[in-house]
C-alpha cells in the first residue's frame, strides 16, 4: 500500500494566524484510513480552526493540508464542493436547525445534495436513527430533546451521506457521564460498521482515549506529542502529564501571556 492510499488525511508544515495570533506553528499529521485520531488540546490550542482547514473554510498561511491525495486549498469552487460531499461534519454546539423536526433534520443533507427518491430517503433516515438509538423520536423538534439526545440526533445527520470523513468537534462538550459513554461508543462503532476515517477533536482524555486509533496532542502552535492511547499514558514528557492527568502545574500556564498585574493595576488608576 502507498503513502498516498494509506493515508487520507496529510498536513504538512501547516502554520496559520488570526491577525498577529499565531495558532499554528508547524504542524504534521498523518490520518490513515479507517482510524479514529483523536485531537486534544487546551482551549484555545486551535482544534476546531484545525477542521476548518481540513474542509477548507480557512486557508493555511503556509504548509499544506491534502484530504485523499488533493491540497485543499488549491481546489476550485466545484473541487471543494466535491471534497465537501464526502465529509461529515458534528458541530461544536450540535447545530441542529430548530425549526426542522429531527426526521427533517436528518433527511436534509440527502434532500440537498442527491437526487434519491423520498421513499428511500425515509428508509435511510429511520436507518440512521436506529443506529444511534432514537428511531422513536422521528416527529420531535429539536427543542423538545435533551442536550445527549440533541447530540446523537446530530451525529444521525453528520453520518447521513455515508461520509469517507466525519469531523466531531467537542462531541462531548455539557454531556452527563452516561450520554458521554454512549457518544463516544458510537462514534467507535459507526466509524467501523461504515469503514469510515473519524476525527474527534475533544479536550476529554478519558473517553477519548478509550474508543480512538490514535491521538494528537496539540499546544503551542505544534504537536506535543502523538501515538496510541497508551503510549501516551506511559509517557513522561512534562506536557503530556499534566494534560491527561489533569495536573495544575506544568508547561501549561493558567493565566495568559499579560503585563504584570501591579503595572496594569497602576495604569488602570491613572
């Protein structure tokens, strides 16, 4: 198998900048084909900005990412719509359009962008359902789920078209301990019954640890560190323990970069 088939994701070098932010100074990854890589990090460190790269709504400042052998940022309007038709893509905040029930939610993306017919796209709405357990809730507005029902409704519709890519950005994010398990059993099977590639981009340790291939550490424009679940957990590089042990002293600083607190307070009262 050659690099190019192997792998399905390839950043390289990748810096990109908010105005004098510099987000990203010089990251590589490597995604291969049917994994799910998880991309952890602090807030801030520029996991959703990296998924935004990947689908092609930034433009990296240098570097390049190439999603099945194609540079993202080279494609034309059509290539990028293309490239988008085969990703899935589970929003921070769910993003389910409230005034759509759940059935019409999850029928959308196939309403907009085949030419199936109704009846299949029924059966296909149901089928997604089920596999995230809420056939049931077909006639419910958005409103009227809880916030881990609201989740596996959305992660329903990110995998509607059968994506060769799903991205889930903080697919964790406000769930209790119970929804969080199944989410993140989910995503596992899904990805697996699909013969998919998964990105789940998460400051959750645990859970993301138990069900990914692989894990990015992010932080400081670069990456920390890499490797399989517990590979990480052996380590001992100063970063990565306290990040997934969730130490308060280490590389990572509570406060942001700032004058010192005594010169602001002395300008604040001149």
């Amino acid at each position: 198998m050659n690099q190019e088939s192997e792998h399905l994701i390839e950043i390289e070098d990748l810096h990109f900048a908010y105005g004098e932010n510099q987000v990203f100074k010089g990251i590589n990854m490597k995604i291969s084909r049917g994994n799910v890589v998880s991309i952890l990090g602090v807030g801030g460190s520029g996991k959703s900005t990296l998924l935004r790269l990947i689908g092609g709504q930034l433009k990296p400042s240098r570097g390049c990412v190439k999603v099945n052998g194609r540079v993202v940022h080279e494609l034309d309007y059509d290539g990028l719509f293309e490239l988008r038709r085969n990703l899935g893509l589970m929003f921070q905040a769910g993003g389910l359009f409230s005034d759509l029930s759940v059935y019409d939610n999850i029928a959308f993306p196939m309403r907009e962008l085949t030419d199936l017919p109704e009846q299949m796209i029924h059966d296909l709405v149901l089928m997604k359902l089920h596999a995230v357990g809420l056939r049931g809730t077909t006639r419910l507005m958005p409103s009227e789920l809880s916030g881990g029902m609201a989740r596996r409704v959305a992660l329903a519709r990110a995998i509607a078209l059968d994506p060769m890519l799903t991205m889930y950005d903080e697919p964790f994010a406000g769930l209790d301990p119970i929804s969080l398990n199944v989410i993140a059993e989910l995503i596992r099977r899904l990805n697996d019954a699909l013969h998919a590639t998964s990105i789940v981009v998460t400051y959750d340790v645990s859970e993301s640890l138990k069900v990914v291939d692989y894990a990015y550490l992010i932080h400081d424009g670069v990456v920390q560190a890499e490797g399989p679940s517990q590979e990480l957990l052996d380590s001992d590089a100063p970063f990565v323990v306290q990040f997934l042990h969730a130490q308060p002293t280490g590389p990572v600083a509570f406060h942001m970069k700032s004058e010192p607190y005594q010169d602001d307070l002395r300008i604040a009262s001149k």
